[in-house]
C-alpha cells in the first residue's frame, strides 16, 4: 500500500474488535465501501467463498465472523482492494483472489484450505506455484498451466475435478488429449473410440486410479460421468456441468486449443495442460499453447500458471534432468 493509499485508509476505517471474535471495520466514506464491497456485495461473497469465512455488510460496516488469524487475513484481504479501489477505480475478480494470495497465513491450519481430499488420500501442493495452481482450479473458469513434467498439472487437475464430481458440483469429467502420432485420424487403430484413444490418455487414467477404485472409475466411464475424447472430436459440443481437461496441450494448434477453449458453457471448467519443451508437432511453431496464454492472460476468469524445475515433485532427479536441459538450450 502506497502512502497515499496508507493515509487514505487510516483517514476512511475504523477497526473494532469484539470478544466473540466478530472483526467490524467501519468506513467513513460510503463511496469507497460501496467500491469495496462491489455491486450486490459480490465482492465480499467472492471473498467468502475463497476463504471460507463469513463476512456482512451492514451500514457502513464490514462485519468478519472467524477465527483471530482468518479475521486478519481478510483484514488485510479489504486493505488490499481498499487500495486497489483508491487507485484504480475498480475491484476485478482477480483482485480478490489476490488479496487472499498476497496475506496468506503459511501455517498448518492454512493449508487445509489447499488440501483436495480424495476417496483414496488426501493431496497436498507441495510448492507456492501449486498452490497457485490449486485455487486456479477452484475458483477460475479457465486455467492454462505449462511447465516441465513432473509439476503436477495433470494430477491436481484431475483431483479437484474428481472432488468435484462427487461433490456433485459438476456433472462429468472429460479428459482429451491431442493424438499427434496418429495424426488426429483414428480410424485405421484397431477396437472401439476407447481402445484407439486409451494409449494417449494413459497419464490420466493413471491419475484417476491412484484417487478412486479401478472398479468405480470404471463405472463411472460406462454411466457417462468420466468421459474419454480425443481433441478432434471435442468440435460442435458445447459442455454444460463439466470439467473438461486438455492434456499435452502443447501438440494442440492455435486453432484448436481456441475450439476447446470454446467448448465452455454453464457451471463448467476448462483446464488447457502442457509442456512447451516437449511438442511433437512437425512444425513446432504451430503449437498453441504459448500463443493461448498470451492472448488470454488479461481476462478476469482465466488463471495462467507457469511451473519450472523447482516445482517438479518426482523423483529429486527429475528436477535436476530438467533443469540441466534448461541450461542447455539457454545456453546455445
């Protein structure tokens, strides 16, 4: 907070602590309330959803009901967008979420917020980036994620869209990868669409059975709730109460990462996934993964993580591996 925007606060607020844990902060200046608080106090529930606390608006008031430590978060979280408002006018969405990012309390109790509970265990981000990339997956409609292998991109991917499947928040998960080697023309493969497909979607499956049982995913894909579908065939859909996943996104044209992208109807996700160090394409230039996070990363409901080599939670070595090819190619 600049000190403008510092004089400004300790002008306009008042903050009054209670013994029932209620934090009230008062404004003297309704205009930047109203600013704060957003029309139809959207700003405060985007808030609440994320921290999982409750927060009214009353008068003239800020009313937060938490613990001491969630009290002081979200204190922080209105002096954040306080400032925000004072200088830009405007509270954005992605100016709540990093509210929350910027005053986040790194201490056990924090963390349960990150932990995405599946029936077979509990994972656990093991980096900032993948905490990042977590409330990505929660809370934007869209995320573009790109980074070396072993990041994690797939596997928290999967594991909130499983979570949210049965939470019954979604309806279906939808898994789809570019098939590269075979040119996107399935047709000579042997056995049905799920045997031609299954090779490239290996990495997946692989997530969805270290989550859930062998026997209820595969229920789940007979029933429709786990659908398979290749790049090509995911055009002239439109998916409605879904999580749909792009894997290896980096084998996806411009083109056809933006017809994925527009596959997004109501109550859904997108997560676009990929490794800008491994395209297959014969020409790489046609990649569009990299071209999708610059076209995209101004909009309000499209996160964009990065990961490097020191997120990779494989084998120690992996990280190494990656980053010696790293120094390598910068090098030349």
């Amino acid at each position: 907070m600049n000190n403008i925007s510092y004089r400004r606060a300790v002008e306009d607020l008042k903050f009054v602590y209670s013994e029932n844990n209620t934090l009230s902060i008062i404004f003297k200046n309704n205009n930047i309330l109203m600013g704060v608080v957003g029309e139809f106090n959207n700003n405060l529930k985007e808030l609440e959803k994320i921290t999982d606390t409750n927060i009214y608006s009353r008068g003239n008031s800020i009313l937060i009901k938490s613990t001491a430590k969630k009290n002081e978060l979200i204190k922080n979280a209105i002096l954040f967008l306080f400032d925000q408002f004072i200088n830009n006018g405007t509270i954005e969405k992605k100016d709540i979420i990093s509210s929350v990012n910027k005053f986040m309390i790194e201490d056990k109790t924090d963390k349960i917020e990150y932990i995405i509970k599946t029936p077979k265990k509990s994972v656990i981000p093991r980096s900032e980036k993948q905490k990042k990339y977590v409330r990505a997956l929660r809370y934007s409609d869209i995320t573009i994620s790109s980074g070396p292998a072993g990041t994690g991109k797939t596997y928290l991917a999967v594991a909130v869209a499983l979570t949210m499947l049965l939470d019954k928040k979604i309806e279906r998960i939808i898994l789809s990868r570019p098939a590269v080697e075979a040119g996107e023309r399935l047709g000579f493969l042997p056995g049905d669409m799920r045997d031609k497909v299954d090779p490239y979607l290996r990495p997946l499956y692989d997530a969805l059975y270290d989550l859930l049982d062998f026997e209820k995913i595969q229920k789940r894909i007979e029933i429709g709730d786990i659908e398979i579908a290749p790049l090509a065939y995911m055009r002239g859909r439109t998916l409605k109460n879904s999580f749909a996943i792009l894997d290896e996104a980096q084998n996806a044209t411009d083109t056809q990462i933006k017809m994925f992208l527009t596959r997004i109807g109501e109550n859904s996700k997108i997560v676009v996934n990929g490794d800008p160090t491994q395209i297959d394409l014969p020409n790489k230039s046609l990649s569009g993964l990299k071209r999708s996070k610059e076209i995209l990363g101004h909009l309000n409901e499209v996160s964009i993580v990065d990961f490097d080599h020191t997120d990779v939670v494989r084998h120690p070595l992996v990280s190494k591996i990656v980053k010696a090819y790293f120094d390598q190619n910068s090098n030349k």
